[in-house]
C-alpha cells in the first residue's frame, strides 16, 4: 500500500439506515487499517420524453443534501479526521464499482431505498459484491448492535 489511492475505504450512500451503518463500521475499519473513508453518493437522473422536470429541483443539490444528512446522522459532530466526500452522476452500482477501484475495500449498506424492502440485499449492493475491483463489506446492522433486537436481520 505504497500509494496514496489505496489508503481509501469506500462508502455507497444513499440515505438509508442501512448506508448509515456502513459509514460507522467504515470509520471503524478506516481506524485500524488506518485508511480515510470516502463517501459517495451515486445519483442517477432522467426524464421521461414528453414530461417536465420540476423547475426549482436540483438532482445534484438533492444528493448533496442526503449525503450530507447521512454523514451527520452517522458521524454527529465527530467525523472522522480524513472523511471525504462527494456526489457523482450516474448508475449507483457502476458509479460505486469504478470508485471502487484502487481502494482497499468498499463498504455498503445491504440494501437501500429500493422498492423490495423484504430482500436480504438490495440489486445496488448484489451488483457492486459481483463486479467490484476490491473487497466488498456488505453491512446489515450498525457497529455493537445485536440485529436480533433490532429486526433488521429478521427473516
């Protein structure tokens, strides 16, 4: 790991408690192997032909604002010291995979936002396990928490 771009661990955000949790446990494992974490948020957006977008939305002030929420939600008032983050457009799974490349590990939340709440792991999260360029942490409960408490593992 002589160079800087391996010294990174990757987190998919999107909002979700899920990607909550994958921010704290990649704090955690950027504490001991002594790498920054790096949140990204993937946003995609397209328009219908034929239908009008909302005149005062932003997509990329949009995925700002989660992105920011969640590190705060995550992190509270203590980031850790070498977070980065950042937005970036297109497809979640390919945009994560390719921001993937180079760092140690990349670390997500078993599902997001999607429609299919009763799946054990989300087609974001299923995609990046199959294609990505490093080693894949898949998250199902926050760092300490007994997920048989909380029914987030519940079957």
């Amino acid at each position: 790991m002589a160079d800087q771009e391996q010294q990174r661990i990757v987190v998919g955000v999107d909002g979700s408690d899920f990607s909550v949790a994958a921010l704290r446990h990649a704090k955690l494992f950027g504490d001991a192997l002594g790498c920054a974490v790096e949140a990204v948020a993937a946003r995609r957006y397209q328009v219908a032909p034929g239908t009008l977008a909302p005149v005062r939305w932003s997509p990329a002030d949009d995925a700002e604002r989660v992105l920011n929420d969640a590190l705060a939600r995550a992190y509270g008032d203590q980031p850790p010291a070498d977070l980065r983050s950042r937005t970036v457009q297109g497809q979640p799974a390919k945009a994560l995979i390719e921001a993937g490349r180079g760092a140690r590990m990349l670390v997500l939340g078993s599902r997001g936002h999607g429609g299919f709440t009763g799946l054990l792991l989300g087609s974001v999260t299923a995609a990046c396990a199959a294609h990505a360029p490093c080693p894949v942490v898949i998250v199902r409960s926050d760092p300490g928490e007994d997920p048989a408490r909380t029914g987030k593992d519940s079957w």
